[in-house]
C-alpha cells in the first residue's frame, strides 16, 4: 500500500503513488472528469479523477461525492502544470470512509456572521479559518519563544482567584465550595509574587471580562500574556513591550507568509513594525485629539474611537503614558514628579485595532498601596498575600499584558476579534 502523505508534503513525493487522508472540500466537473478538492489540515489539494484512469463504480462515486466526506484517495504526485510549487494529484483509487448523514451546512455561497457562528465547529473548517488559526498559534510560539530566550520563567497563574485585580465591575463570581471565587481578569498580582521569587516571569493564558461590553475589541474569555521584571521602570517596561511586539510581528511574517496572503493582509503595513515605537504623554494625546475635533478632555478614559484616532497619526504601534492615576487600577504607582499621573503604559496597534497591551510600575510602598485598595473600596483581606510582596524585601518591578485576540485580530487585519479565538465566548454567545 502507498504511504499516507499530507498535503503540505507532497512535494517531496512527485512521481510517486501516495496515499491521502482528509475531506471533500469542493468539486467540481463533467462526464468525463472530475476535480475534487481535498483538504487534510495540512493544506488543500486537487485530485484528478479521470474517467479513463479508474474503474466506473469509483468514477461514480468521486461524481456524486458529497462535500465533507471523509475520504482516502490513492494516486500520483504532479507538480500543477500552471502552478509551480503546487502540487496535484492524479487519482487511481477512492475509498469512502464516511458519507454525511446531512447535507453539510456551510455551502461556498456567502453566509451571514450569525449563521457561521453558530456552526463555528464547522466553520474552522474553512480556509480563512484555517490561516487564522495558523497565525494565532505562531503568535502564541512567538510570545513562548521570546520570554524563554530571554531569561524568563514560565510561571502559571491560577484562574480561580479570590480577589479583583481590574476592578470589581467586570468579574464573574462562581461558587467555590460554599465561597466566593472569581474568574481571573488578569494573572498580574501572581506575577508579581513570581517577580520576586525569579526576576523575569510570564504567564500565558485565558482571562476573564464579565463586562456588557459588545465591541469588536471585547471577548468575555480570551488569552493574555503577562511579563513581569523585578526591579524595572517604566522606560523599561516600555523598551520590553516593544521588543517584544516587533519580534512577534517579524516572526508571523516570516513564517506565514502564506496564511496573510490567503488572508488578503496588506503585509507592507506589518513591515513598518519596527522600532523605536513613538512614545507620547496622556495629555498630549489630548490635544492631539482635540486638534482633531474630538470633544475628550483630560480625566477621560480613552474609547475605541479615540484609541483609533491617535493611532492613525503615526504608521507603527505608539505607547501613550502617564494616564490619570484616577482611572487606573488599584496597583498602579503614580509619577512621584505629579501623583496625578500613573507610570502607565499601553500600547496602541495601528490601523484602527486600539489598545493591544496595557501595563506599567506597580506601587511598591504597603502604605501607599492599602491607601488605594480603600480607596478603590476592595476587601484589604483578600489581598494579605499581595500585601506581603511589600512587606518582606519590597522592590520596584513593573510588567504589562498583551491580549492575544487582538494582536491576532490587528496582524490578520480582521474587523472582529471573534474569528481570532476557536471558539468565542462573547456577551451573547456561549455556543458552541
Ligand atoms: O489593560 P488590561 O486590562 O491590563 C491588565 O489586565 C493588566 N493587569 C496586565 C498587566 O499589567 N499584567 O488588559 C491587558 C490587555 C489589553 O491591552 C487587551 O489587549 C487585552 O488585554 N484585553 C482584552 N482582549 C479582549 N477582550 C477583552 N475584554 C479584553 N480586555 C483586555
Ligand atoms: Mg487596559
């Protein structure tokens, strides 16, 4: 029997008889031959079926073959005669391993958003979805293989937590043994405690808003990567995030060339991405907005549209620091030169995607830091084990958080962070 060959290695197999294994994609054909799509994960290939090359009952049956069969083909690698580097296959036998008991949903005519996301089992099985799941997965080996080149541990941070880390608004309670636990909104406050055990910590994984935000920067769920150093400042904190973001942007681009250009990216936008990042105060990005026409004053928090609208003055990602200390979280040092001004940081994605990592210094002082938690009217006896980070061998040390979703959104150029996660769970959504 021929080997079992996937798709993305038919290359190396021209002239031999292989052996494929995956589903019928789309077909096309006449009486006398038929071109049958075949995806395998792998890629997506067509196999020619020719009347003369096999028996009548396969003819037949790759003729009346259903979209999302399973199938395994038996044949021989040609390189496409107009396409070099692609790859075909001349068909000698077809099995049939499981016909759909239903006709399959998802047709090649357009679909509406809804529809599809209902069906988003079976949506990842077309190829935009495909290109975008690739890109993810690059960026999430980018963000692993960057911190653990660069001295930082990889430390977990629990998602059963019993305290707020981003304000108490957006929290998802759950019961937990007859107490009150949340869902993580961030693994920042355990990095912190990992800080101070190894120097440089990261951790990677889902987080949780339970905020009735329904934008197309907004998921309940999604993933964050967070960074934190021991004994950095906020220029620090700032030259890491950019390092970081343009070792990202370079690796997707290297690696996936493919996947962008199925995704139709304009990849000239991603080469600029490269630093040194334009650095601006909060206040500043006021007047820039207000030179604009925008009506935002200082004290306000940016909106979408705002983060949109500084963005598009420059042509790569642009950090804005110094937020009002009085819309940021809890933990957040303020500039000794003016406590109105928090050592923050975020940074802002080109092209419209708004803020794609959020962080800054961290208060360091315990006096300073249970006047805040007061301040923001959080329960001072859930954080004990925080407090106690200040209490033996405080340290200056700062970090930030990258969301995956939208730096996946912002590298695919896609409008919505839905189709950068398997599968969403949104304000309205929790199936499937
Ligand atoms: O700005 P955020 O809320 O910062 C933190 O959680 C800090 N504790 C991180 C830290 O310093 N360790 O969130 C960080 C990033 C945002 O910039 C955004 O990319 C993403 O997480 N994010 C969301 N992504 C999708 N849906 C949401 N609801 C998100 N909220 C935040
Ligand atoms: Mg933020």
């Amino acid at each position: 029997m021929a080997e079992h060959v996937r798709i993305e290695d038919l290359g190396s197999h021209t002239g031999q008889e292989v052996l494929l294994r995956g589903w019928l994609y789309n077909k096309r054909g006449s009486k006398k031959i038929q071109f049958l799509e075949v995806r395998d994960g792998s890629g997506i290939v067509q196999a020619i079926v020719g009347l003369r090359d096999v028996d009548e009952e396969t003819f037949e049956a790759a003729k009346h073959l259903a979209q999302e069969s399973s199938i395994e083909i038996q044949g021989v690698v040609n390189e496409h005669p107009k396409r070099p580097g692609e790859y075909e296959l001349h068909t000698k036998a077809l099995r049939l391993i499981a016909e759909p008991t239903e006709e399959y949903p998802i047709t090649p005519k357009e679909h509406g958003v809804d529809f599809l996301m209902d069906h988003r089992h079976l949506w990842l099985r077309s190829r935009r979805q495909h290109a975008i799941l690739r890109v993810r997965a690059e960026v999430i080996a980018a963000v692993r293989a960057y911190f653990d080149d660069n001295g930082f541990t990889l430390v977990d941070a629990p998602i059963f937590t019993p305290n707020a880390c981003e304000g108490t608004s957006t929290l998802f309670e759950t019961d937990y043994h007859g107490d009150t636990a949340y869902l993580s909104q961030s693994g920042q406050l355990y990095m912190e405690a990992a800080a101070a055990a190894l120097g440089k910590v990261y951790c990677l994984g889902p987080t949780f808003r339970a905020e009735k935000s329904k934008t197309r920067r907004h998921l309940a769920e999604f993933w964050m990567v967070e960074p934190e150093v021991a004994f950095m400042d906020l220029e620090g904190d700032m030259a890491l995030a950019e390092d970081f973001l343009v070792h990202i942007v370079a690796r997707v681009l290297d690696r996936r060339a493919k996947e962008l250009e199925i995704l139709e990216r304009d990849t000239s936008k991603l080469e600029m991405v490269k630093g040194p990042f334009p650095r601006l105060r909060y206040e500043d990005a006021i007047t820039l907005l207000q030179s604009k026409g925008v009506d935002t004053k200082i004290g306000d928090d940016f909106g979408g549209d705002d983060e949109t609208i500084i963005a598009e003055s420059f042509d790569r990602p642009v950090i804005v620091t110094h937020y009002p200390a009085a819309i940021k979280a809890f933990y957040m040092k303020r500039d000794p030169e003016d406590e109105r001004w928090a050592l923050g940081m975020d940074v802002l994605a080109p092209e419209g995607y708004g803020e794609i990592i959020g962080g800054g210094v961290r208060e360091e002082s315990l006096d300073v830091l249970d006047a805040r938690i007061r301040a923001h009217d959080l329960p001072i006896e859930a954080f004990d084990w925080y407090r106690d980070l200040r209490k033996y061998g405080s340290f200056p040390h700062a970090g930030f958080g990258l969301g995956i979703e939208r730096t996946v959104a912002w590298i695919c150029g896609l409008k919505h962070v839905r189709e950068t996660i398997p599968f969403p769970r949104m304000l309205n959504r929790l199936h499937p």
